[in-house]
C-alpha cells in the first residue's frame, strides 16, 4: 500500500466530530481516558506544536500521514523529501471540510487543469504550492473558487 496524506481542513471541528481523548487499553479493557483540548495538536513524529488556527481564528489544514499521524510543517516537508509523489496523493477528510477553503490549486496534466488541494487563504496556497514545485519540479495554478471540471487548456494563449 502506498503512503497518503490526508488533509484535516478544519482541524478544531475534526476533533470536535471525533472526539479528542486519548484512551489507553489492555486486554481490550479501557485503563484511563484522557481528554485532550480540541486545539492541541502536537506533530506525531518530532513533537512541536502544530498550528490549528490563526490569530483571527481561521483554521489552518494539518497534514496527516496515512490518516495517523499528525505533522507540523518542517516534518511534512522531510516526508516527502523521500517520497515527492507523496503531493499527489492527497485525501481530504469529510467530516472537517472548511467551508470557506475557497483557493483551490490545481496541476497541469495533459492539457487539462486538475484539482490536487484546497485551502483558505493565499498564505496556505503559497506554502502548501512552494514545497509542491520544490520536490516535484511541477507548476500549480491557484484559482479561487472551485471549477465545476477539469479545465482544458489551450496552449496557445500560453
């Protein structure tokens, strides 16, 4: 099976759908319950604080490999320094989709535009798209608003 990345749009509402505890078992038996606050999140594989919102309370996405671990921005980008396809296998989590994740980016293939991420501000777009160009060598195109399909492109206007 080939690593993913699943994206959490709305980190604060993801946990507010799924709960945030941690619960510790053995033999199937539940030992303990630990509530965790809803707006701490710390990445799984260095332990640094991972940013869930700005200071104006917009949520920021969190990258989640394989859908288990969460990672902060520097150890997102060490992943895919292994794996640069990693980019291209993004999932977005339904139960914590930002309603107004309104820049979308999108890839260039076979003179088509496809979506590959969505965020809510330029800030996001232009992280999220330089470490895009930067491990994989390929351009992304930030639109805001969503295309209803894929857009064909003629190639010369270009």
């Amino acid at each position: 099976m080939q690593d993913t990345f699943v994206v959490y749009e709305n980190p604060i509402l993801h946990r507010e759908n799924n709960g945030s505890e941690i619960i510790l078992s053995t033999d199937n038996e539940v030992r303990n319950v630990i509530p965790v606050p809803i707006n701490d999140w710390l990445c799984d594989l260095c332990g640094d604080d991972v940013p869930v919102q700005t200071d104006e309370g917009k949520p920021i996405a969190v990258f989640v490999f394989n859908n288990t671990k969460a990672l902060c921005w520097n150890c997102t980008k060490e992943v895919t320094t292994y794996d640069s396809e990693l980019l291209m296998r993004i999932g977005w989590c339904s139960c914590c989709t930002d309603k107004d994740a309104n820049k979308w980016l999108y890839h260039e293939r076979d003179n088509m535009y496809y979506p590959i991420a969505k965020f809510n501000s330029d800030e996001q777009c232009d992280r999220f798209g330089g470490l895009f160009v930067e491990q994989t060598g390929q351009e992304l195109v930030c639109i805001t608003g969503e295309l209803s399909e894929p857009l064909q492109i003629d190639k010369q206007e270009r």
